[in-house]
C-alpha cells in the first residue's frame, strides 16, 4: 500500500470555503481535482467529475477540493480570472488556488503532490495517506469504486507508522525543467495537459 | 441493513457461460442487471454499465449476471432472438434467460427478486444478501462507490443469522396483476420498463 | 448529377400511415432510412437521425419513410417483434415493411435500391431522383445541409429525361451471395451491419 | 425576407486569418459565430459547431469567422488569454477579436449586428444580407439545412434594392443599459450568456 502522507494544501487563495487544511480532515476521504481554467479536458470530464463527487457523498464522509494549479500561462490564469470561471460554470464546491513559487512555473502544492499535469485526481483516505494520484481522466465507476472502498476503511491510529511525504517536493525539479516553450504545442491533449 | 438473502437465478438457458448459481458465488460480490431486448432504456444505460462492471472488475472479485426478464410481448421476445440480440450487441457476459411460469407474465426470478421492471440492478454482497435492488437508472459513480464497499466487506460466516427470502415471490402476485394490456402505453419511460 | 429515378417502396405492411408510393410524394423531398431493429447503430443513431428529420421538416415538405429491410435473422426480425419495438421506441414517422422475396435474404426494395446493409439513408428529391445513397452514419450537419440543397431545387418538369431504374434490381444479385453464415460475426460493426 | 445587409466586422486583431471584410466575401455564405471565452455554452456547443461547419464546407463556398464578442468580465477575457484559448482549443477557423467601444460594455460589432448575448449564430447569404441571427443554441441539422439553402441561391445582382443597416447599432444603446453587476449572477444559463 502507498504509504504516503499526503502534503498540505498551499493556497493563495480559497472559493466557497474557508482555509481548509489536510490534517483537519483526518477522518474523512478527500478528493482533490487539480485543473486549470484553460484546460480543455478539465473543463469536459474532470471538473463535472469534481462536482459529481460533491454532490454524491455527504460532506462528513467525502470532501472534495478543486486545486487550480495553474503551471503554464499563469499571466492570464489568474486569481481575477478564475473567480469568473468558477462563478459562469457554477462551481460549488472548495477550490484552492495552489500557491506559486518564485523560481519555476509549477505551483508549490502540485510540486509537492508531483502531480504530472492537469486534471489530476488524489484520493486521500481517512488516515491522510495519498492512495491515488492519477494525471489524465478515470471514469466515473473506477472513481466510485475507489472511493466506496476508502470509505470502508476505519481511520488509522494517530500513531499508526507512515512514511513522511518530506522528499516529495525536491522530487518536482525534473518535471519543471521540461517545462519549455519550445513543447508548449504538445501539451495538452485530449486526455490531459501535461507539465 | 437489508437482510435478505438473494434468492437462486431460475434460468431456462445461459449464453456466454455454463449455469451458475447465487449459492455457489458465496465470497464474490454479485451484480444482476435484469433487462428486456426491446427495453429502450436497457440498451441505453443498462446493458453498457453492465459491460462496463464486467470490464472494470476481475471475475474472481465481481460477477456480473445478465438477467432477461421477459414481462411483456414474450412472443418477439423469444430465446432465439435474445440469441441474435447478444451476437448483434457482442454483449460478452454470462446471460441468463429467466424461467417463465405457467401462470401470469412475471418470470420465475423477477418474481422471486420482486423487482418492479427493467431496467433493474441487484448487488448481492459476499455472504449472499441483496444489498441494492433498484429499478430504474443509477449513474456508474454510484454503482462503483456501491461495488466498492461490498468488495472490503469480510464474508460472514456459515452460520450469520440472515432472514429467509420463502416469502418473497409471494409478494409479486400483486405487480403481476397490474400487467394488462389498457397500461401497455405507460409502461416504458426514458428511464425504464415497469410491471 | 445522379439522374436515377428512385424505385417503388415494396412494402409488406405499414405503420403509422396509409400506404406511401414514391410517385405519389413528387414534389416533395423524401428521405428513406432503412433499418433493422436488432442493428446497434440503426437504434444509437438512424433512427434518432429518422426522428429529427421528421420534426424538423414540415410533411409537406420533407417525407420521411422509415424502411424495415431484415436481410439476416428473419426470424426473429418478424412483423409482429417490429410492432413491439416501433411501439418502445415511441416512433411516430411512417414505416414500411420491406418485402420479402422467396429466394434470397434481401428484400425486395433492398434491392431495388442497391442499399449496402443498414443504417442507410436515402435522399430522393422532388423530381424523383435519388441524390444520396449511402449506408453508415452521415451527421447531422450533412443530412441537414443536404436537404436544405434539395429543398431548394424547383421539381423537373414532367417530361424531363431520366434513367430508368429497370437495371438497379439485377445488380443486387452479387451481394445476395456474400450473405453465408460464415460471415456472420463480422456483418454489424460501430458503424452499420452491411450485407 | 431579412434584408438588412450585414455590417463589417469591426476586429481589434484577427487569428488564424489575415483581416476578413463581409464585404469581400460577397459571393460566398459566411456563417459568424459570437462567443466568449469563458462562456459554458460556447465551449461545450457553439464552438464544436464553429469548427464542424469549417470542417464540412470548402472555404470557397462557406466562410466560418469567429467574433469574441465580450460584454462582460472584460478584464479577464483578454487578448491575450484570448490566444491561449485559441491554442488549447485548437480552434483552426479565422477568429476576430471585437472591438471595444469607449462607453459601454458591448463592443462595435455585437452592437452593429443587435446580438443579445453568446453564443450567436449569423448566417449571412451570397449576397451579403442577414439571414439568420440566433442567441442561444441551434441544433446541426437546422444549421445544416439552412446552410444548405443558402447555397443553393444564386448571388444578387450588384444593384439590387437592400435595406441598409444603419440604423442597427443605435438600437443596442438598450440592451448595453441592462448591463449592470445586479444581473450578473442570472446571465449565464445553460443555453446561453445574455446581455
């Protein structure tokens, strides 16, 4: 089993909620959309996705939280821009806008999940362990599945042995390293944008 | 929770596998998708989420059973053609055609299952107990977060007390009577057939 | 500019309309879409497509004519199961049962028309002149925009010279023949079932 | 009949095209499609039928321009976030971006057109007058079928007598008076952006 601890949460911002923090939610299973406004299959299948979760599963069992980690044109995904997305596409559910780091475009909570683009769905289980992280789309059945099966889960002791996510972040540098103009075309495809 | 133990499939033929039995499935979550050949919302919505649990899920965890329940027009809906019917839709699941009775149009497992039309879901989890019996549409996140909470159920023991189903198929004599052909126009809504 | 005078509808029987004769809906566009109800792709697409036509267009303007041509599996694809799946699918353009011939699976206007397998949409204008035969699926875009052409054409004046049609039947003779049951698994794909 | 000529495009810039005049197009069917970037309805369906009427017509026959008309949110649907949708969506068809206007949310051509909001649907025929001017959804077929019309007509005559638009932008001082941030939230449903 992966034993990941999964990172906080860094956001410059949150829509529809107040800060909400992984460690708070020990106890429940969270799913967490990572997408950008401008990503064609975001906006097709994960964000209806996103919603679907929300509204299924009640909020003391699931939580779901929207993650905008905006890795590429960040001078027009801005935090101005997104709250007109989320407001013309009805969005009701948490969204963080994931928090950029001075050197490197990937966004500091994406790095610190090595998420390899967008949308991207994390499932985190009551324990707070990460044990999904999946770039591109899952059907709505697979999501289903694995979510039903956490929620069988009984929470972990408090001291229950995990490994400690704290290289997960220094893991990012490769991936952004790609993160070129010269590949900028190839990018997002029908499935996913990739970094 | 639902305590009933599901009743046995009375088959009057199998496609695509050789007899199999509710009891001998004891240990694996069961799905019975019971539908009609001309049923629209069957082809529609039922049979491809039946194709797709059959898809997603090994057969040592998951079985699917597709259940013909002929409850109205048995002379087009023929053995014969539900042959045709499998072949022409490359439906590639066990299939079961359910025993017609002497008396009155309600097969022999539709009666015993009380189920109210087609299309109808019926999960059965690992110690034989209907969990789910819903006639209608149910999206595939729903199903999978069901199948995936029966999949982390333990099997209960041999000797778990569980309610008789002796008097289920009793109870069908009333839907049965509703089947007459001044409702025949009603029957079949976009989202299914009804007794 | 194909000049074939569109052949009779052989019919056996009608639903939802007294019989229609091509010669007798001059003047008008016709749109004949054959089918069989056990085709996946008649059921997903042409008869959706069928529908569309039918209320998009004004009867005076545009006829559609549904054409049940059962080239394989006549027994099951009987008169009697057309009834049942004309009444499920709620259908409510006129319908002819394409006539059977005693030697040979294809029937009579079938032939006639040369029509490759099912779905397939023919487009007769209102001189009488087949513009579009062809079997699989055509978008909707298309279909509109082709009988937007065709309204707009003014009818040929009675006298004007066409091509007989008294050749079309013969040639169906060939594609009689590639209809063995060795083929059987390979005649209906996402596409179309074809003969 | 419509005849009021269209007016110009009045475009800040152009994509995927060098600057187009409805002027130089006389002879051909132009088809204007008006959206905006962050407009629900525009992504999911009125720029797929953009591209499906530049995918089916030659361009010497049908001239496909898209107009990102913004009347709200003007901050956020910039040029240059323009471009980066533009890429994402790989949207192929000539695209002009409409120019504002010193006072007033609506920009020149919406205004000189009377469009009531995104997505609108202009068809324009061979000889340069309005024949369709649509707000909100419009299925393929219809779109086909009126295209497919148009084509058939031959262009007019230099001179003929044709209303001229000049009045048109003067009616639009309403609907910009209508603009303000209390209707914001009701603007956006799932056919259409309003004004």
């Amino acid at each position: 089993m992966n034993t990941i601890i999964a990172p906080e949460i860094y956001a410059q911002q949150w829509h529809n909620s107040d800060p909400l923090s992984i460690a708070s939610l020990r106890g429940k299973v969270v799913a967490v959309h990572a997408f950008q406004m401008l990503c064609p299959s975001c906006i097709s299948h994960g964000l209806p996705q996103a919603s679907a979760i929300h509204e299924l599963y009640a909020s003391d069992q699931v939580q779901v939280i929207g993650l905008h980690s905006v890795f590429e044109h960040h001078s027009v995904m801005t935090p101005e821009a997104l709250k007109v997305f989320i407001h013309e596409y009805r969005l009701g559910f948490p969204i963080a806008i994931d928090q950029p780091v001075e050197h490197g475009p990937i966004p500091k909570t994406m790095a610190a999940y090595q998420l390899q683009g967008t949308p991207s769905l994390v499932l985190i289980d009551r324990a707070g362990r990460i044990r999904l992280n999946h770039t591109g789309r899952v059907n709505d059945m697979q999501v289903g599945n694995a979510i039903g099966q956490l929620l069988k889960e009984a929470p972990v002791a408090e001291d229950a042995p995990v490994q400690k996510a704290a290289s997960a972040p220094a893991a990012t540098h490769a991936p952004s390293e790609k993160n070129t103009d010269s590949k900028k075309s190839e990018r997002c495809n029908s499935d996913h944008c990739s970094i």
